[in-house]
C-alpha cells in the first residue's frame, strides 16, 4: 500500500516503526487478542476503509499503556 492510494504512511516508515522497541510492543497489545482485532483492522485498510480501522482499533489504541508507546513512537519521528 502506498501513500498515493490515501494510507498516511510508507512502508518504510511502517518498517521502521514495527522494527523499534515500542513498535514491536505496540503489536504485542495489538495481538492480545489472537490478531483478530489487528486483521479486521488491515481488512478495513485494504479496503480503503481507514476510518473504520481506528475505531477498530481505538479500544487497543486508548488504553494507557499503548498511548504511552504511540507517544514514544511519534516522538522518535519528530527526531
């Protein structure tokens, strides 16, 4: 998927991201589930529906913990 079909990030960025620390433990909470919260989520993805993804995603995404590593995560970009 690239940027130009609308998804925010390359896959260099997603590479990068899923390789760093917080990243791979950001999967981990994504996954607590037995993935099924994470594939509905890149089922929606794929089908352009990125809107439905977060709030797929958003019960995972809201708790402390993972909004301390989506935190962590943004403020490795900005360096």
């Amino acid at each position: 998927m690239s940027q130009e079909q609308g998804f925010p990030f390359s896959e260099s960025q997603i590479r990068a991201v899923l390789g760093s620390s917080e990243g791979k433990q950001l999967m981990e909470l994504l996954q607590r589930d037995g993935g099924e919260r994470l594939r509905q989520a890149a089922s929606a993805i794929k089908n352009g529906n990125y809107a439905s993804a977060q709030t797929i995603l958003a019960p995972v995404i809201q708790t402390p913990e993972a909004a301390e590593l989506v935190s962590k995560i943004n403020r490795s970009k900005e360096k």
